[in-house]
C-alpha cells in the first residue's frame, strides 16, 4: 500500500525514462498476440522455461523495460512516482468503510513531495518528503526496500498478467500477484499503461477482498505545482523521511526463530520512546516487531487488525519483561506466529 496511505490509516502505512518520452508514448504494452485475450499473458519466474515460451509471456514497456517478473513490475511503478506528477482523487475500503482521499504528488530537484487530503470527516492532511536516493546494491522500491529483495519476491510470488480494464477513465493493466503459501495475501495490482503509474491495488485473503486502494480520477500536473495548503485543517501531519536502504541503529539483542520463506532482516530502529523495533521484508510488505518494556506500557495480550493491516500484542513468555507487538500487512495467524518465535539472544 502507498506509504501515506498507511500512515494516514495509522493516525486515524532505478534508472528512469525522460518526462518527454512518457508524454509522446504508451509506456505499457500488451503482446499483440495477446490482445484479443490478455488472460493468457500468464507471467512466470521460472527461469527454467525455454526462451520461446518466455518471450511469449513477457510485457514489453516501450522497448526499454519487459515485465517479466515482479521486480520489473515494480520498477515500472518506481520509475513512475519519480518523474510523473498528478493529482489524484482515491477511495479506500476496509472493514466495511469507504474513505476518500485527494492526493497531490510532484518530484522536482530529485525530491518527491505529497499531500494527503482526507476528504471525509474532520479536515485532515498528511504532508511527506522523500529524498530519492539509491543505495549501493541499486535502485530503491520507491524509497522503501533495495532491489537486492528480487530473491524474496521470487520465492515468495507468482506473477501473472490478467487482463486490460478502464480504471479512472484509464487503459489499464491488471497484475495478479499470488502467494504461494497460505502465510501471506494475495494481491491485484492494476497499472496506467501509459505512465506506469499504480492505478489500484486490491488486497485478498482466502479469495475474499480484504482492503481496496482506487483511483477514481487523476489530472497530470507540472513539478511547479503547489501544495494546497488552505489552512482550514483540523490536523496535520508530517512523515518523516524513510530510510531507503538497510539501515541498523543498534546490534539486536533479539531474533526472528520463525519467519516465512522469503522474509529477511532488513534493518532495526530505536523509536522516540527508546523502543527496539526489528523489521523484515519479502519485498512485496514488510513487518515491524516492536519489543517494548511491560511495566512501561502495561499491555495486555491483544490482536486487532483494519484491512490487510493486523497488530498482535503478546507478552513474551521468558523473564525479559517484554511485551513483543508484530505489525505488517500478513494474515493474523502469521502475525500470531511470528510473535510466538521472537526471542531474546
């Protein structure tokens, strides 16, 4: 899910084409073979196919990036938030709520910028920098995850291209994206075939739709484009800038004895409130455990969860007096789990 999205919910979460070649060109495209039916556009990452059969199945973009696997799915969105700009007007369902958000997003001098207005409720925006750095192992996941996470994806999710649909008065191109494990969602990522933005991201748990992030309407815009700010917000908040590369604050004195395939260590944090927070990552979601101090915060044993988003607080059972808090977007029993094997060293 977009970054603000989810950090707006939680208040309440590479090389690129020129500007000029995006505005005179489709940047997605469909084999012609595969027009009449793009259903069979099946995407796979077995590298063992012939060349043929994967010729077959791969999606060209505009000649310089094909689609065959899910991190050039992703580069094609990455690529898309560093040099496109629009405003946009989305709706957000979960837990049987719809939420509309109006989102300003521009890119200039190397510096993304975006503003989230909640168009529901009290007045409310949520503000955002991001400076678009790589690290050393390559381009970043839109600021979230180094590509060295390929591996991950590849033993973790199947890819398959769907079908072309109009999403916001837009052509575009649907993405199954599928687990192959019980331990995780299965995702529908829908992208503009022109720009490569995200149009959609549908999020599914044992084939039942969990959460739903749409484009209803997009304007393309200028990096000269201001922020609205009307002064008429109840609320405002500021995220801070990620870190874009694996980053360690402290050597952990806490373990992962269980996590799913296709998880790994990318980075740990101190919070303000001095907590020790260990995250992981398939390169798809991440997941945040939080050891936090008993007595400090008292809490009891505890699971809630709104849309693909789910918070599974538990005592831990050694004489730490430590409570464990797993947050990510994963099914509960994985969160339960996951929770279950984390363990001092």
């Amino acid at each position: 899910m977009h970054l603000l999205l989810i950090t707006a919910i939680l208040l309440c979460s590479m090389p690129s084409l020129g500007a000029r070649e995006l505005a005179s060109q489709s940047l997605v495209t469909l084999p012609s073979s595969n027009i009449s039916d793009p259903s069979v556009a099946v995407i796979t990452d077995n590298d063992s196919s012939s060349s043929s059969q994967a010729d077959s199945k791969k999606l060209s973009v505009s000649n310089h990036i094909v689609i065959d696997s899910l991190s050039s799915l992703f580069k094609v969105i990455s690529t898309a938030n560093k040099i496109v700009n629009y405003h946009s007007l989305m709706t957000y369902e979960a837990n049987g709520f719809i939420t509309t958000y109006r989102l300003l997003h521009k890119v200039k001098d190397n510096v993304a910028q975006e503003q989230l207005i909640f168009m529901d409720g009290p007045r409310r925006q949520v503000i955002r920098k991001q400076k678009l750095n790589a690290c050393l192992s390559g381009d970043t996941r839109w600021g979230l995850w180094p590509t060295v996470l390929s591996e991950s994806l590849l033993s973790a999710y199947t890819l398959n291209a769907q079908r072309v649909e109009r999403i916001a008065d837009r052509e575009a191109i649907v993405f199954g994206i599928l687990p192959k494990d019980a331990l995780r969602y299965a995702y529908e990522y829908s992208i503009d075939k022109e720009t490569g933005l995200l149009l959609r991201v549908v999020t599914y748990h044992k084939k039942v739709i969990i959460e739903r992030l749409q484009t209803v309407a997009i304007e393309f815009s200028s990096p000269e484009s201001q922020l609205e700010f009307t002064g008429a917000s109840d609320y405002l908040w500021r995220v801070p800038e990620a870190e874009p590369c694996y980053t360690e604050q402290f050597k952990p004195a806490w373990r992962a004895d269980w996590l799913p395939d296709g998880f790994i260590s990318v980075g740990n944090r101190i919070t303000a409130q001095g907590e020790q927070v260990l995250i992981f990552a398939d390169g798809l979601v991440s997941i945040s455990v939080f050891i936090i101090k008993r007595n400090a915060k008292n809490l009891q044993r505890a699971t809630a969860r709104h849309g693909a988003t789910v918070v599974v607080i538990t005592p831990e059972s050694s004489k730490s007096n430590k409570t464990i808090a797993v947050v990510g977007e994963i099914p509960t029993a994985t969160a339960i789990r996951i929770a279950a094997f984390i363990k001092p060293i």
